[in-house]
C-alpha cells in the first residue's frame, strides 16, 4: 500500500511539472484517483483525474491548451480516459465541457468553426487587394453557409449494356420408338413374307417406280439450355463530410481614390466601372465562387471617413498638478517636524539642562549610590571622553565602566585621583 501512495504520490508531481511548463501557468496540482478493482468482478470502475491550474495574471487558456492538458494526463495514466479529466483553473472556473458530446457543446464548436471559415475568407480577400489598394483601403466581410449534416450513402449500380456470361449449361434427349404395325388388316397382313429372288439390277427405293417405303420409327429430341450472366454492378458507400460550404455572400468596400481637382484641392474619386469589375473576378476566384450553390459577391467603392483626431487636453495650472498637492503635503509636513523640535523640544531640554546644573551636590555622596569622591573628580577627568557619562546622571553600573574606561585609556591621571582621594581621607 505504501509503495502504491507513493507511487502515485510521484506521477502526480511529475505531471504538475509537465503542465507548469505551459507559459500561462504558473502553478498545478494533479490529482488522480486509481480504483483497485478485485479480478473476479466483470464491471471495474474507470480511473479519473482533476487538474487545478494557477494562470499569470493577464494570462488565459485557449481551449486548444485544455485539451492539449487533458491528453497529457490522459496518456500518462493506465485506463485513464480524456472524458473523465477536469482542468479546473485558480478561480474555479471548469476549463473542461462538462460533455463534449451535448447539443450546447456542438453548437459552439460549430458557430467557432462558421466564425474560423469566415476569418480565412476575409483574411484572403485583405491580403489580395491590399497590395493594389494600398493599407487601410478594403473591407471585407463574409457570411457562411455551412452544412454540418452527417450524411452516409451506399449505392450498388448495373451496368446492362455490358453483361457477362457466367455459367453455361445444355442438355439434349433424343427418344427414338419401335416400328407400328402397317398393312390391310386381316389373316393376309399377318402371314410370314414369302421367299424373295434377288433382283438382276439393284435400284434404289426412292427412284424404284412403283416401290413403297418402309415407313421409320418415331423419334423424339429435346434439347435444353441454361446461361447464367453476370451484370456489371457497382457498390459504393460514401460518407459526406460535414462543414461543407452551402453558400457564401461575400460583400467588399473600397475607399474612394484620392486625388486632386484643377484647383489643387484634395477630392476623393470613386473607382472606375472596369476597375471594379476586375477586383470582383479576382474576389470571386479568391473566395472559390459557385454560381451553382447560390454565391454571390458585391464590391462597391465608397469614401472611408477618417477618425476625428484627437484635440491635446489643456495644460492644467501648476498649483491644479496632482503632485504639487502631494509636494506640498510632504513639505508641511517637514515643516511641523522642524517647528516640533526647534520651537518646543530644544527649549524644554535646555531648561532641563540648566536646571539640572543648578542643583547642589550633597557632600561625602553621589547620585546613584556611588561615593562622593568619584563625583567630585568629574571635574579633573573633564577632559576624558568617558567624563561626560561618569558625571551624567547614570546608573551605578554605567559610571562604573565609565570609571574602567578612562583607567584603561589614562592610567596617569587616574592615579592621580586616586591619591588625592587617599589625601583627603587620610
């Protein structure tokens, strides 16, 4: 199980990376959810995905980048379908169709391909006349009928001016019959023939005079045929293909041409008849035109009018200016701090001063606890740099390494105090 989390702990974070390299994201989170399903039971659940994108700010993506996410993931997991990824992006917006295969769904896949036709028509059209008529001069608008039926045809056709035989078959049945009874009926045409004598010249029955023919026994033929032909037929099945064009309009407009008249003054010219006629032809080849399907293509020249130019915005005074108000401010400002200081806070601590010089020094003590010989040697240490924090009004501690620090930096001279402390104590 733990390999599993893990496992899957580990795809998850690569297929983050693989959509944070997308320019517009700047961070994902996948998640997937891979059911165990058992062996033994016929319906499995299908895996399933969710992705949560955070964009740039200004950044968007284009249905293009969804499903280019959506088959990333698809492709990375087993079983996975893209029917069953969400790309949902930082402000909760589905990314995805909820159902690519609804009406609503196909319906905007169809208007957005009408509107990607009718661009590359347009485009078409700017990027042939432009050239001749200079930037700025055309505009070109298209409307497109498209056929999005589905339709599916099978066809099967004979040929019956070219048949074939295919098989043969003739039979015939010939029946031949014994010899019916002929003669005078009675006992004369029931006796035995006599004995015959041979004839001294032998001649034949048919040109004998007078001889009878023997008549011939029945005889029965039937003859049977049976031809198979095989017809020369044809079977086609033809699926046509939808987003077929139905039928453009097509409507163009051209700046008039600019020109001067005799007094020198510019006017605007419609274009020639000819000349018109000749930017319709190379329209109507440009666009594919169908007279069959119902096209039709209207170009017409009239004067553009030019977008008003801007007037420039007064100069607004300099005191109106937003940053001599912000200036100003800044300056008041800086002028309280000073007034502050100098008017109320340096008066106040210069009678604090004076009237911290003017209180007596009690004799044999200091303030702070400290005796009062290192009190009364201020004034010899006065020209030291620590003199000025060991006569202040600090703590013991603070004059105490005052008192360290002149040793450490004047040694002489502190000395020197010390003996005339031992003096004046002796």
């Amino acid at each position: 199980f733990v390999e599993n989390v893990r496992y899957q702990q580990s795809l998850e974070a690569d297929l983050a990376r693989s959509v944070m390299t997308l320019d517009s994201v700047e961070a994902a989170r996948v998640h997937v959810a891979t059911p165990r399903n058992p062996t033994f039971l016929r319906n499995h659940e299908k895996a399933s995905a969710s992705v949560l994108v955070k964009l740039y700010p200004g950044h968007t993506l284009d249905p293009g980048q969804v499903s280019a996410i959506v088959h990333l993931i698809a492709s990375s997991v087993p079983n996975l379908q893209a029917e069953r990824v969400t790309v949902v992006d930082q402000q909760g917006r589905l990314l995805t169709p909820s159902d690519p295969n609804s009406m609503m769904a196909i319906t905007s896949n169809q208007f957005q391909y009408t509107q990607r036709v009718e661009r590359g028509y347009v485009r078409r059209i700017e990027n042939l006349l432009t050239p001749i008529l200079g930037p700025g001069k055309v505009r070109a608008q298209v409307v497109a009928d498209l056929d999005f039926t589905s339709t599916e045809q099978t066809r099967e056709t004979y040929d019956p001016d070219q048949p074939a035989l295919r098989s043969e078959q003739t039979m015939e049945e010939t029946n031949t019959g014994a010899a019916g009874a002929m003669g005078v009926p009675g006992a004369l045409s029931n006796m035995p023939p006599g004995a015959g004598a041979a004839p001294a010249r032998v001649t034949s029955p048919a040109k004998a005079p007078g001889a009878k023919s023997t008549p011939s026994a029945p005889t029965s033929t039937v003859r049977r045929a049976t031809r198979n032909y095989e017809l020369d037929h044809t079977i086609s099945h033809t699926r046509l293909p939808s987003g077929s064009v139905r039928r453009l309009s097509v409507a163009v407009l051209i700046d008039n041409q600019v020109g001067t008249d005799h007094n020198g003054k510019t006017v605007h010219k419609p274009l020639a008849p000819k000349e018109l006629a000749r930017i319709t032809a190379l329209v109507k080849d440009a666009v594919g035109f169908d007279p069959r399907r119902g096209d039709t293509v209207n170009v017409m020249s009239a004067a553009f009018q030019s977008p008003p130019v801007p007037q420039p915005l007064p100069v607004p005074p300099l005191w109106k200016q937003p940053w001599t108000w912000a200036l100003g401010k800044q300056l008041l400002g800086g002028v309280a701090v000073l007034l502050l200081i100098f008017g109320v806070l340096r008066p106040l601590l210069r009678r604090l001063a004076e009237k911290g010089a003017a209180l007596p020094v009690p004799v044999g003590a200091a303030p702070g606890g400290v005796p009062g010989g290192i009190a009364e040697d201020h004034l010899t240490l006065s020209g030291q740099p620590g003199a000025q924090r060991l006569a202040g009004s600090g703590g013991y501690e603070e004059r105490l390494q005052a008192a360290k620090t002149m040793a450490a930096q004047d040694p002489k001279r502190v000395a020197q105090v010390v003996k005339t402390w031992v003096g004046d104590d002796g």
